[in-house]
C-alpha cells in the first residue's frame, strides 16, 4: 500500500484516479479548490494552484509515496483571456509540485494535453510541440518546468477527457454531446478537427500502472482511433441508441472561438501500448462501458 496525494482530485480525470488508486488499495488524499466534494469521500485538503507555499505544505504534511497532478486550467477560451492565471496553474505551479515530490521523495505523476501540438498530423511523444494557444503554451511550459524540477517524473498527454463526472456537472467532450442530444438539441460538431478522445477511467489505469512499473518519460494516452468532432458524435448517438439526434456539422472557422485548436493533434499511443503490453482502448468500446455504467 502507498499514500497517493491526487492535486485536482475533484476534476474528471482526478477524481477517477482517486477512485482507482483506493480500489487498489493505497492510502489516498485528495485536494480541491472550494468545498470538498459530496460524493466523494475524502480526506480532502483545499489548496488553490496558485498558493505555491500551500501546495509545498501540502506535498509535506501528505508525506506522500505518489502526486498526481490532475489539475488544470483546462478553459481553452479560458486561458486565452486570462493567461496569468493560465501560466500560474498549468506551468508554474506543476513545475512546484514536481519539486516538492522530489523533496519529499515521492514519485511524481502530471497530466498534459495533445494540444501543445500544432496539429498538423499525427503526434509521437517525439513530435517538436508546437502550441497554438494560451492552453497547449502553458501546458507545454508546465512539462518541461516539471521536467526541469525533477526529471524522474511520468508525463501523460491526453486528449479530450470523456467519461461520466460523478463529483461536479461540469460536461465533457461525451457527456456534452449526451446533454444536448438527449435534450433534443441541435448539437454543432466540426468537421474539421480530430482528436484521438481519452476515457478517464483508462487514462487513470494507465497512469497508476506505468507508476507501479516505474516507467519513466513522456507518454500518450488515449484510444486507438482518430476522429472528428462529428464522427464522435455519431458514434455516442449510436452506442447510446439515440433516435433524431440532431448533429449539425460545423467548420472551425464558422465559430468565433477565442482561441485558435489544432486541426488534428492525434495521439499515437504505442509507446504506453509496448511498455504496458496492451492495446488502448477503441472509442466505441469506451462509450459502451459508459452505457453500461451509467
Ligand atoms: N479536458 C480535456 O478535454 C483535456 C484534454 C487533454 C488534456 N487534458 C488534461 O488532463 C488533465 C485533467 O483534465 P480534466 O479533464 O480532468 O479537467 P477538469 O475536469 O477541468 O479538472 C481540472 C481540475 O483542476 C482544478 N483547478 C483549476 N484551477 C485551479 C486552481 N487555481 N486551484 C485549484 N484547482 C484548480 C479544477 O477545479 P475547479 O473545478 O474548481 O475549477 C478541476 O477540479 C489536465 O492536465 C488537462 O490539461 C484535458
């Protein structure tokens, strides 16, 4: 058994990691901004990400064997608006805690994102990154600040976090769909962006096993197929047998959106599928499961 400190506990992807480092028996503590969630037990410390000296007092008094950082200004408008803040938590503050982990002997787990690419085709870990945003640029400076603060740390890229959120009603890039579908809603979806999407679940399997195999490096997780906005809406209208789904396919430039996203910044993910020895998971299988457990 180990004592796990999972930063960002009540996120979607936090929250799955809480879930299933207990499963497996460790000791774990979450942290969260506000209130501790309702339907999730604790303990629970609440820290903002942009308290250095609390996140340092935390990673202490945790005396923790794992971080995991979960957290994240994930906004992507969000952090084009206000990108201080976005600096603050998606760069800074990770590159704290990697220290702090380091400090304190612990391993150290941190999640990033498929956007610190340009998009312009396919992504190895190996691929030059090249945000287009405030997000994928600070996202980018968050992994090499904790690279720099602590090397031995485990980089996980996601793409498009889906799952069901038991803690808050913040949607997902599924759970949107879902909504509005569901809602009878016209749902607009691009045609022209498209993302390998990560299950949380799987996302939070993957990260406590490359730990418990004391990988080491930069890896991406996500499911094995590429698609486009709208070629995931499909297929949630057909895993979840949605009659009269009103998916409207959209271009990314028809939308004001703040912030520019890269076209399509897939994932390959045979780096975590060599070293884990299994095949990630296929999107429709993922939806299925998220029929099943509804
Ligand atoms: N969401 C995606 O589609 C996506 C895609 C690729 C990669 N990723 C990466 O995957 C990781 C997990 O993302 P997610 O989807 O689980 O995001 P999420 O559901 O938005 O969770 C992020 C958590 O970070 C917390 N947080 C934000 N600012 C904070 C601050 N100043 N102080 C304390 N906590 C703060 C949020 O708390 P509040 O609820 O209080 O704001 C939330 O609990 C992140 O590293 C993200 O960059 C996400």
């Amino acid at each position: 058994m180990a004592r796990v400190l999972v930063v960002g506990g009540a996120g979607l992807l936090g929250q799955y990691v809480l879930r299933e480092a207990r499963r497996r028996g460790h000791e774990v503590i979450g942290t969260c901004r506000g209130a501790a969630p309702a339907t999730l037990a604790g303990p629970w410390v609440g820290i903002d990400l942009r308290d250095g000296a609390a996140l340092r007092q935390a990673v202490r008094d945790a005396a923790p064997d794992l971080v995991v950082n979960a957290a994240a200004l994930t906004d992507v408008d969000g952090c084009e608006a206000r990108p201080e803040e976005a600096r603050a938590v998606n760069a800074v503050a990770p590159g704290i805690l990697a220290e702090a982990a380091g400090d304190a002997n612990a391993d150290f787990v941190h999640a990033s994102t498929d956007y610190i690419f340009d998009g312009e085709g396919p992504a190895t870990e190996d691929t030059e990154p090249r945000p287009l945003s405030a997000y994928g640029r600070t996202k980018r400076e968050g992994e090499v600040l904790v690279r720099k603060a602590y090397p031995a740390s485990l980089i996980l890229r996601l793409s498009a976090v889906f799952g069901w959120n038991r803690v808050s009603p913040k949607a997902n890039s599924v759970t949107w769909i879902l909504q509005k579908v569901e809602a009878g809603q016209e749902v607009p979806l691009f045609t022209d962006q498209r993302v390998t999407p990560t299950y949380a679940g799987t996302a939070a399997g993957v990260a406590l096993d490359l730990w418990a195999a004391k990988a080491r490096g930069t890896f991406h997780v996500a499911c094995r197929d590429c698609l486009s906005r709208v070629e995931m809406g499909h297929a949630v209208v057909e895993a979840f047998g949605i009659p009269g789904a009103q998916l409207v396919p959209v271009a990314m430039a028809s939308v004001a959106l703040k912030a520019p996203r890269p076209r399509a910044p897939c994932l390959i993910v045979r780096r975590v599928e060599e070293t884990l020895k299994r095949d990630m998971p296929g999107f429709r299988a993922c939806l299925e499961d998220m029929r099943e457990t509804r």
